[in-house]
C-alpha cells in the first residue's frame, strides 16, 4: 500500500514539514515524486520511518540515525529487538524509580525507615549499568576485573554529594569540550588545561589510584573506541579529540 504525505503524517503522527525535513538531509527518501511534487511512500519507508522513530525515543540524533539505518548489513528485526531490549531496561528503571518514591514517601510519613543511600540507590545502579553495557568489556579486559568491581563499589558508596558532583563534572567536562571545539582552542591551550583537571577529578571519584599513564590511556580509547567517541562528540563532533590530544599533553601537568 502507497500513502501520500498527508496520510503518513496523520497515521505516524509525524509532520508533513518533519517528513519533507527527512527528506532533505536523506534521512527518510519517498517512494516516488511525481511531477507536481506530490511525495509517495511505501511499505519499505513505512519501516524505516517506524525505526527512526524509535531511535529518535531512545535519544539519537538524526545524523545518528541515517548511518544506522542505511548500513549494508543493517536488520529490521534485529534492530526491533534491540529497541525491545532497551525498552525492557527502561521498564525496570522506571519501576525501581517509582519504588524509590513510594519508599521515600513511606519514610516521610513515618511508615518505614529509609536511610539516605537508599534514596540514591536507583540512580547510582543505573550510571554502573550504563557504564557496564558501553565500556565493560573493553575495561575489563584492558584493567582486570577486580579494578572495575572496585570502580562499581566506589559509585555505590558516593553520598549524596559526592554523586552530584560527579555528575556536575560529567556534565561541565562535555559543555567545556563542546564550546571548545567551537571556539576552535588548541590542546596546549589554558582552557583545554583547566578541562583536563576537570577530567582528572571525575576520574578519581571512581578510580583507587590515579597516574599519568592510565588518564592518557583512557583518553586514548575516547578515540579509537567508537562508543566512547560517540559519547563524547554527542553533541559536538571533535569533543573526544580535543580531549585526547588534551590529556596527553597536560596530564604530567594538571
């Protein structure tokens, strides 16, 4: 079955404008134009419009989205499974967070007895997850797992504070790099010292020992793994470069 712009847009609940904009930067093609430029869509763009969606609610970007969906080897079904998968996960975050409320509710009314850590478990679980499925295996297999088992124990020990500020330093690291690039600063510069420093104490909220080497070791992987890179240039492409480069100049220094 064929549909017109104005039908996809109503049955997917997705703009004519979106569509026209998918078009524009090859995200999402037609089936066919005609000569007065009426766009037509078919079965196969019905799919492909339903996976970009659905990444587009895991929160990847477009550009993201086009080198997925347009790999030689990319499977619908398999990518439907992952998206299950990933849905799975979020359910139960979702339910240990609305556990997290009714506890802390209970706690303030008096019914039971919470103590602090408790009330920042949830989110502390979900950042050793997170980091577990994306960095896991490499780490482990380059550090050993008691080294990574140490880093998940000194998450789940953070206070209150100490969470926080880690999460700060995450967040100003990224914001720093980004504005960074944009301002096109060199990897000797000042700033790029200062982002280093930064890099230094959200490694060591997690890390037993700190050295030199392991930060530029790191920092290396930021570019040669592609799931560190994406983390990093999320939002603008060159961050885990220009941290790279960074740590390797200024980590004997900061």
């Amino acid at each position: 079955m064929e549909y017109s712009i104005r039908e996809l847009s109503q049955m997917a609940g997705v703009s004519a404008r979106t569509l026209r904009y998918y078009d524009s930067i090859g995200l999402l093609k037609p089936l066919s134009v005609s000569g007065a430029g009426y766009r037509c869509y078919g079965e196969r763009e019905l799919a492909l419009l339903q996976q970009i969606l659905f990444y587009r609610e895991r929160g990847f970007p477009l550009k993201q989205i086009r080198k997925i969906v347009y790999q030689e080897d990319f499977d619908i079904l398999e990518a439907l499974s992952e998206h299950l998968r990933e849905l799975e996960k979020q359910k139960q975050y979702t339910e240990s967070l609305i556990r997290t409320v009714r506890r802390t509710m209970q706690q303030m009314k008096g019914e039971r007895k919470m103590s602090d850590a408790e009330k920042f478990e949830v989110f502390k679980d979900k950042l050793i997850q997170e980091n577990e499925e994306r960095y896991g295996g490499e780490i482990r297999r380059k550090y050993g797992d008691d080294e990574v088992d140490k880093i998940n124990e000194k998450i789940r020990g953070m206070t209150e504070a100490d969470y926080e500020r880690f999460q700060t330093l995450g967040a100003e690291i990224i914001k720093r790099l980004s504005e960074g690039v944009r301002d096109k600063i060199l990897p000797e510069s000042r700033e790029a010292g200062r982002i280093v420093a930064l890099h230094k104490e959200w490694l060591c909220m997690t890390w037993r020992q700190y050295s030199e080497e392991a930060h530029k070791g790191v920092a290396r992987m930021y570019i040669e793994d592609a799931r560190f890179k994406a983390y990093y240039d999320r939002e603008v492409e060159g961050c885990a470069l220009l941290l790279q480069k960074a740590v390797q100049y200024w980590a004997d220094k900061a």
